[in-house]
C-alpha cells in the first residue's frame, strides 16, 4: 500500500520529545457484543494497557511449543537474517530471537491462528486480523540482555507505516517466568499518550535495533513522569499464560543473570482496516521477516484442541 493516510502520530521529526493525545479506542469491539474473556479482564485491559491470563495452553501443548522453539534456535529459520544472535555473541546458546516463527513452522503457524489468541484479537479489535509480526524471545540463562523501555506503535508507526493504533500483543509463556529472570514490566496507563522519539533514524536501522534498540527511544524525563502517574508493574506468569498488551502500552525488560531461561512465543494481531503503508519516518520499510506486507488474507481462526476456558490474571 502506499501513502495515503494523514500522519496522526509524527516522531523522529523533532528536537525536543512531545506528548500527543491517542486518536484511536483502546478496544474496537462492537457494542453488545460479548467477549471471549471475562468482560471484568477487558476493563483491565483498557484501563492499563496489558492484562495476564492464566493457564491459557496445557503442559501438554507447551511441551510442545517448547520443543520447536528449541529445534527453531538450534537450526535458525527458513528465512535468511531471521535468527537474531545476542549483541557480541553466536551460537545457539545466545540466540535472542527468531523472527517470523509463524511463517516458517507448521507448530506455530497452527499457534497463530489458535482462537485462543486469534479471536480474542480479533473482539479487542473488532476486525478480521492478521500478523504484523512474530517472533520467539530467547532470554536465555546468564547471558540474556535488556529490552529497553519503548513503545512498539511508535516504531510500527515510524519505520513500518501503521498507520493507528489497532494493533495488540500476545505474549505466549514457554516457561515459567521468575521476577528475577528479567520479565516484561509495563507502565499501566502509559497506552493513552504517544510519546514521541528524537533522532534521525537510519536506513537499515532494523540491523542494529533487532539487537539494540538506540533510536524510537523515549527520553528519561517522558518515562520518568509515566511512571509517576501509572507506576511499573512486571508480571512473571508461568508457562502456558498469555501476555496481551495494547501497540502503545510503554514496556522493557532487565537483562537475565539468573540460571533460569525465559522463552515466550511473540505475535503482534493487526487489524485488516489498518494494514501497512508507507513507512511514516521516510525511510525504506524493513523487511519482510521483521513487518509482514505480503499477507494474501485474514487469519481464519482454528479450535483448540479441545474446549478450554481463559482464565483470569
């Protein structure tokens, strides 16, 4: 798609940091309509930007999932550059990434489309849905580094061209989370304000940033004042829980000394309606393995394998 949408979210476009207003609903469902969750979880959800529920997946299915991430790092992906390595480090052992696991393992294809995650995605935003983007996080024991505290929106927005905030996050847990293994910690209300980023960003930038992350970085005094108002929360569920937070909801992670390993299962849902243009910060878009253009059709939602119900944070 090309330009043809107002940019309602400009950053990278000034010298000094702004907060903008958000122009979008934090939930797009229709009116009456009942979600698959406890009605309780999405007031959370729109109040603070994430929710946890628990006991999602099965031992069983996680087992399974844990299995072909293992096989994913081990082999790297079917896609070149996919499998993203530590900064100053190789081997599968500080492996840190490996993107687009959706297009490239059958396990995961099958994971993207569960109803479990895909039909509540679609509920919160109220549209068909598909990929924006996926990824396996390796945080793996003593060695795994930080991700520093950013926006993805402001990203997706800025070197992607998505172009409103309709988008969510689903963080599957492949093993239990420990709040020592440097989980994701969230600024709960930090979803209604756009914080905008300083700097240039450069062609190519997705090299350096899959590893590091050093422009689209909100400044010291913007996060200082979310986390005054909000405070940071940092969840450590257990294997099997989903993660679920808003495209704007401000979060990072510490690295991980610990002996425990994190591994969660990463897709970004993204509304039909709010497929990508141009990117917004003029540059080239990034890859395909990295922002998924070259998407035929909406997600069609499959059973789980048998009936479950979500539970609660």
């Amino acid at each position: 798609m090309t330009q043809t949408e107002q940019d309602l979210y400009p950053s990278r476009q000034r010298a000094e940091p702004e907060w903008l207003e958000r122009r979008d609903p934090v939930v797009h469902g229709q009116a009456g309509q009942e979600p698959p969750v406890d009605r309780a979880l999405i007031e959370q959800f729109v109040r603070d930007g994430f929710i946890v529920l628990e006991d999602v997946f099965s031992p069983e299915e996680v087992k399974d999932l844990v299995r072909e991430a293992d096989a994913l790092r081990e082999r790297g992906g079917l896609i070149p550059e996919s499998r993203i390595t530590e900064r100053g480090m190789e081997g599968a052992e500080a492996v840190r990434s490996v993107f687009a696991p959706h297009r490239q393992s059958e396990v995961f294809e099958r994971l993207a489309s569960d109803e479990r995650l895909s039909g509540l995605a679609r509920f919160i935003l109220g549209d068909e849905v598909y990929i924006h983007q996926s990824r396996i996080n390796y945080k793996p024991a003593f060695r795994g580094k930080d991700f520093y505290w950013h926006s993805d929106f402001e990203t997706w927005h800025t070197e992607d061209g998505m172009p409103r905030m309709r988008a969510i996050s689903m963080s599957v847990m492949l093993t239990d989370n420990h709040p020592q293994s440097g989980p994701t910690m969230f600024m709960p209300g930090s979803h209604m304000n756009y914080v905008t980023c300083v700097g240039e960003t450069p062609d190519d930038h997705y090299r350096a940033s899959l590893k590091k992350q050093e422009y689209g970085v909100p400044d010291g005094e913007s996060l200082t004042k979310l986390a005054k108002e909000g405070g940071i929360v940092g969840p450590a569920p257990k294997a099997g829980s989903v993660v679920i937070f808003d495209c704007n909801t401000m979060h990072g992670s510490n690295s991980n000394i610990t002996p425990y390993e994190r591994i969660n299962a990463f897709f970004v849902f993204n509304s039909w309606a709010n497929r990508l243009v141009d990117p917004f910060g003029e540059t080239r878009p990034r890859p395909e393995f990295v922002a998924h253009r070259q998407v035929k059709e909406p997600i069609r939602p499959l059973k789980a394998p048998q009936s479950r119900t979500t539970g609660g944070q």
